[in-house]
C-alpha cells in the first residue's frame, strides 16, 4: 500500500483528485490533504508517507521550500510536484532538492496515478513538456558555453555526479544505449535520460560524445 499526502490550495482540486484515486486506486491510501504548505509539512511529519503529491504555489511554504524540508528532514518521503505551466521558473530547484517528479496538473487522473505508483518505485518523472523546455534551456546554455572555453576532466565530473549517475555515466563509457542501462538499472528509460540531462549540465557538455571522451587526468 502506498501511503500518499495531497497538498494543493486549490480546494476543489484536491478533494476531486482524492475522490479519483480512492476509487480508482487501491493500492494508494490517501493519510491526508492539505491546502497550505504548512499544514502539509504538519501532515507529513505526522503521517511519514510515501510520497508527497505537492502544488508549486501555496500559501506560507510553496512546493519547492517544503520538498528541500522534507529533503532534509523526511528524506524517505518521494515527492512529487504539480504545476500549471510548463516552463515553470522552479523546476531545476525542485530536482536539485530532492523532488522525484515535477509534472503538469492537466495530465489524465490515470497518468498521475502511474507517475504516484513509479515514483514510489524508484523512478524520477518529468512532464515531456516540461522536459522540452528544459532541453531548449539546456540547448541555450550550450551555446553560450562554448564562447567560454569550459571544459572539465572526467575526474572533476565524478566528484560532482550523485551515486546513482556515476552508474549511468560508467555504462555510457562502455556503450550501453538508453533503454540497455535501463534494463541493467532496473529503472524506466525516461529516469535514465533524467539523469544524462543532469550529468550533461554537471559536465558543461551536452552531447554524449563529448563526455565519453572527457581527459581523464588532472589539469
């Protein structure tokens, strides 16, 4: 049984997304709903659930300062945010403070459900749409860089990459494609490219070429 908590300041919102996965949902038990981001941080102190389902823009602590609390404090809670808009100014911030997922609220109710049941599996999810908007942010910083001569050696990258992307990063080395180091990982494709898009931030490269043949000495 995954253990969920609702927080959105949107009333309506919340209680029909409770009435949604209730029904349709049993293997999810709803512990609790809230319409602040302090009452929630309430909630799940309270309650420890599995996964935190959270609104961007809430009264007292929006999504993005209650994910780096829980971060910090409940770093067992998954959490997931909701937003409106694709090109959603926090969606970096989230991802660097622990958020499994960032994702759009006009998503089908049986689609959120699935992100709520792969989160809690591990997995980290982004909207497509969301995700493009970070690959053109991603493609804008590229261009910049190069005017900028930034380059790192493979040793300085690994000093910054988490656990779990010096794994995807070490298979990249030896040629595994995507859906191959997915397969070996036990995690989705697309958690897989989440995580080259943030190894291709951390190295300043973005293009899988580049990385594979960073130097491997010290300069």
């Amino acid at each position: 049984m995954i253990e969920l908590v609702i927080a959105d300041d949107q009333v309506l919102f919340v209680d029909t997304l409770k009435s949604v996965i209730e029904h349709r949902a049993k293997d999810i038990h709803i512990t609790g709903v809230a319409y602040d981001g302090k009452t929630a941080l309430q909630i799940i102190e309270q309650t420890n659930p599995d996964v935190a389902l959270l609104d961007v823009k809430m009264p007292y602590i929006n999504g993005l300062e209650l994910s780096q609390k829980l971060y910090m404090i409940r770093p067992g809670v998954k959490v997931i945010i909701l937003t409106t808009f694709p090109d959603d100014e926090f969606v970096e911030q989230a991802l660097q403070h622990g958020a499994a997922g960032y994702l759009l609220k006009n998503m089908l109710s049986d689609d959120l459900i699935n992100s709520i049941r792969m989160v809690h599996s591990g997995n980290i999810l982004i909207s497509e749409k969301v995700g493009s908007v970070l690959q053109q942010r991603d493609h804008n910083d590229c261009t910049r860089e190069k005017n900028e001569s930034f380059t790192k050696t493979r040793r300085e990258l690994l000093r910054q990459l988490s656990r779990r992307e010096r794994e995807v990063y070490g298979l990249m080395l030896q040629g595994y494609s995507n859906d191959e180091i997915a397969e070996m990982l036990f995690i989705a494709t697309q958690t897989v490219k989440n995580h080259i898009r943030s190894i291709y931030s951390k190295s300043g490269f973005h293009n899988r070429s580049d990385i594979i043949h960073l130097d491997d000495s010290e300069q």
